[in-house]
C-alpha cells in the first residue's frame, strides 16, 4: 500500500498555481533576485514580451501574494515573496494530491514506467533516496 503525504495545513492563504505567462516572470524575478521593471525587462530573453504585459502581470502576481515591491521615489522594485523551492515543493504537492492519490509512491511508479532512466540516473536516483532514508532515520 502507498504510504501518503501527510496534509499539512499551514495559516497561510492557499497558494494559487502560476500561470505560464505568470510563470515566466516568475522564473525571470527568481533569476534576478529583485529588480526595478526595467531591469526585470532586461532579463527578458528574445523575444522580449510587451512591457505594459510584464508589469500588468507583476501586478497580478503582487495581488496573488508571490512578488512584493519597495517603493522608491516613484519606482517599485519588485522581488520575490515566495521561493522558487517553496513554490516548487507546493506546487509539486498539489499535484500529487490531485493525479496521483496523494501518493507520492504513485508518482514515482508512474513516472518509473513511462521514462528511459540510463544506469547513472538510476543509481542518482537510488543514491538520493538513501540519502532521504538515512535523515530520515536521524
């Protein structure tokens, strides 16, 4: 049988899932650290988007509880208010509640059997589990 994750309920607001528009300044915030609008633009791969698009979806991204922004003068530089790992972790989470059972055995057996793993992969993979078993035990 499956051993399940435990639900943790923590008081804070449930976090909502990032779009991928909202994902890739994310991802650019993340990158930077922190950053004034036009530097968070300059991180921008090509094609850049729109400007007015970036801000709006910062803005949405404030509203959602993910970007904050000091304000100096009549400029807002933004940084993250969660982190990458924190959201990773929830995210990740999320969807092992939702596809796999709340199973996070589940989500490995499925992904086992779909993926071509080399040998080095595999002995990571085993590698990184003991390591997880070991502190575990601690």
């Amino acid at each position: 049988m499956a051993r399940k994750k435990e639900n943790i309920e923590d008081n804070s607001i449930k976090m909502k899932e990032l779009t991928k528009a909202e994902e890739q300044v994310m991802q650019v915030i993340w990158n930077i650290g922190q950053g004034f609008a036009n530097e968070i633009m300059a991180a921008f791969p090509e094609p850049k988007p729109a400007y007015n698009t970036v801000l709006s979806i910062i803005k949405i991204l404030e509203n959602k509880g993910f970007v904050k922004h000091e304000t100096f003068c009549r400029a807002h530089r933004y940084s993250p208010a969660i982190s990458k790992e924190d959201y990773s972790q929830r995210y990740l989470g999320s969807v092992v509640e939702r596809y796999f059972n709340n199973s996070y055995l589940d989500l490995v057996s499925a992904f086992a059997k779909k993926e071509n793993f080399s040998i080095e992969e595999l002995e990571e993979m085993k590698k990184a589990i003991d390591e997880a078993i070991t502190a575990e035990k601690k």
